[in-house]
C-alpha cells in the first residue's frame, strides 16, 4: 500500500480553504460531504465531495489555478495546434508506457503553458501521478529543499516549465548544467516529460546538445506561434477581479465526475 501523501503547509492551507468554501457551505450534505444512500447504512459521495477530491489532486500537482477552469476549447488558438493536444491525449495511455513527451516552444504567451496544464489535467482524471513546476523552482528545490525536489521527482508526467530561465546565484551554473543529466535521468527511468519554453531551437541545441538529441527522440517538437494571451487577460482583469472563484465551473465538474467514473470502474 502507497504511503498517504503529506501536503506541504501551503498546499495544506489551499485544500482547507477548497473545503470550506466547496463542502463546508454545501446545503445538500450539511458539509460532511457524503449523502446516505436509500440502503441503510450506507452513503455516496455528494457532488461537493467528488469535485473536491478533484481538486486536491490539482493542488497536489501543483497545478495553478488560473488553470482549474481552462478547456482546449476555451483557448483561442490556431485549431492546428488544439489537433495537437487531442491527439496527444487521444494516446496518453501509450505515451505513459512509452515515455513520449512533447516540447513546447515559443515565445510568451502565446499558449505553451496552457496546452501543459490541459494535458496534466487530462491526465489527472485518468489516474496518473502529475507534477508541475518551472526550472528556477527545481533548481531552488535540489539545493535547498531535498524533500520538495523529490516530490516534484514523483511524478508520472513531469510538466517542466520555464526551461530557458536561468537561475542567478552562486554556484547556480554547475546546477544548471546539470539538467541536462536530470531531464536525462527522468526520461531514462521512462517519465513523460513535457517541456516548455522560450528559447529558440538553436538556444536549446546550445544550452545543451545531448538534452536536444535526447528531446528529439522522446518528445515531438511542436513550434508555437500566436497572439500573446498576457494581453487578452490584462483585457479581462476588472472582469476576473469582481468575480469569486467558482468551484463548480462547468469544465472542474465535467472534469471532476469523468475522474471519479474512471476510478470507481
């Protein structure tokens, strides 16, 4: 039997707050989450419960959550790019057992951490283990925060981002030199890796050549263009600001019910 997860004192106080806000002020359960079921002394998961232990998975992946309600077909973007990710998706399953990743590269926001998040939650209803966080925050995790380092280490499919930031501090160089050996390591030990970032393909292929090599025979190269998103969003921000956060958003709960289905069968 897998050890129960601990939740980092952060991601702990993020779940309470989901709680409370979701389950806690539920008026179908009375907040226990559970409804009993017509045979006695019995009970089913109420709606609040299902879409909660959703959640919980997405904090625990360390998936932001400006993403919580974002669906591919929410994004707009080029239709080639959203063939892409379904068609990805369409063979997660086989790309887990291989190990293919993907390889986003662009310049900002024009949607490569977006097509991340869509596939890490895809495959979060599925059942698979997801971890997502930048290179700056690895980096930090390895020299300071052993035991954070190996829980961004855990997952099944590894949302790396951020891969062309530089982390500026003494002795920073030697640790980022050595991605190349992890990112390596990950991938040999048959992780998906998905990859995003900013550098131009010349700049990965002069970051590091084995790392290039290696990318190019477990991850497809899918070159992004597009309007930068920042600016639609600055667009939205009064709109977003006058707004609470809504936990049962369309998308969370479809997400959600799919996720619970999947792993009751």
């Amino acid at each position: 039997m897998s050890e129960a997860y601990v939740y980092s004192e952060e991601k702990k106080k993020i779940v309470l707050d989901i709680r409370n806000s979701l389950v806690e002020s539920c008026e179908d359960c009375k907040g226990t989450g559970y409804i009993p079921a017509s045979t006695e002394g019995c009970v089913y998961r109420c709606d609040c419960m299902v879409i909660f232990r959703y959640l919980k998975e997405l904090v625990k992946a360390g998936i932001p959550k400006d993403y919580w309600s974002l669906s591919l077909k929410r994004l707009s973007v080029d239709e080639s790019y959203k063939l892409i990710i379904k068609k990805y998706i369409k063979l997660l399953d086989n790309a887990v057992t291989k190990g293919m990743g993907l390889t986003f590269v662009g310049t900002n926001g024009v949607g490569k951490t977006s097509f991340m998040q869509v596939i890490g939650k895809e495959a979060i209803v599925r059942g698979y283990s997801v971890r997502y966080f930048t290179l700056p925050a690895y980096i930090t995790a390895i020299m300071d925060k052993p035991k954070l380092a190996a829980d961004y280490s855990a997952g099944q499919i590894i949302l790396l981002d951020e891969l062309d930031k530089r982390y500026q501090r003494e002795g920073s160089k030697f640790v980022s030199m050595k991605m190349d050996e992890i990112i390596r390591d990950w991938m040999n030990s048959g992780k998906v890796v998905i990859i995003s970032t900013n550098w131009k393909v010349s700049e990965i292929k002069d970051f590091s050549k084995s790392l290039w090599s290696l990318l190019n025979r477990r991850n497809e190269i899918v070159l992004v263009k597009g309007e930068d998103f920042g600016k639609i969003l600055k667009d939205s921000y009064w709109n977003r600001l006058s707004k609470s956060f809504n936990y049962r958003d369309k998308h969370i709960i479809e997400s959600a019910f799919r996720r619970e289905n999947l792993i009751q069968n």
